[in-house]
C-alpha cells in the first residue's frame, strides 16, 4: 500500500525536527563562540559580519567581479540614478 502525500508531509516534518533537534546544541555553540569573541574584545559584531560573510562567499566560490557588478547596479537602483525608485 502507498502512502498519501498526508503521510510524506508528516514523516518530512518529524526528519526536519529530528534533523533541527541534532543541530540546535551546534547552533548554541556558534552563538556563544560569537559571545565570546564581542565580550573578550578580539572582535567586533561588525568584525564577525563581515568575516561570515567573507566565509560564504569564499565557501560559495562567489564570482566576486559579478558580484561587484550586480551590487553596483542594485545600488545606483536604491540611490535614484535610474530615475525611480525600487
């Protein structure tokens, strides 16, 4: 017998939560690690931004000329050189 698309809805719910369960203490590490780099003063909030930021772009093997390219273009958008606003 089949199961109904009732039933993939609720076992990929329970995954989800098995999977969210599993990962939640690695997220509370993060969390504090980040706390303790602001609260020793080795880095800023700003500092930790930028670097995860960094990180996943480096991670993603961004193209950074496109990028560049993408956010000049979005950015002349947002301060009006296009004539409207966005």
């Amino acid at each position: 017998m089949s199961k109904t698309k009732e039933q993939y809805i609720i076992d990929y719910i329970k995954s989800i939560k098995a999977i969210d369960d599993c990962i939640e203490p690695y997220l509370q590490q993060k969390k504090e690690l980040r706390k303790e780099y602001v609260e020793n003063k080795w880095l800023t909030k700003e500092d930790i931004k930028y670097t995860i930021k960094a990180y996943r772009l480096l991670k993603d093997r961004t193209d950074m000329s496109e990028l560049d390219k993408v956010y000049s273009d979005i950015q002349a958008l947002i301060e009006g050189d296009y004539g409207s606003d966005p």
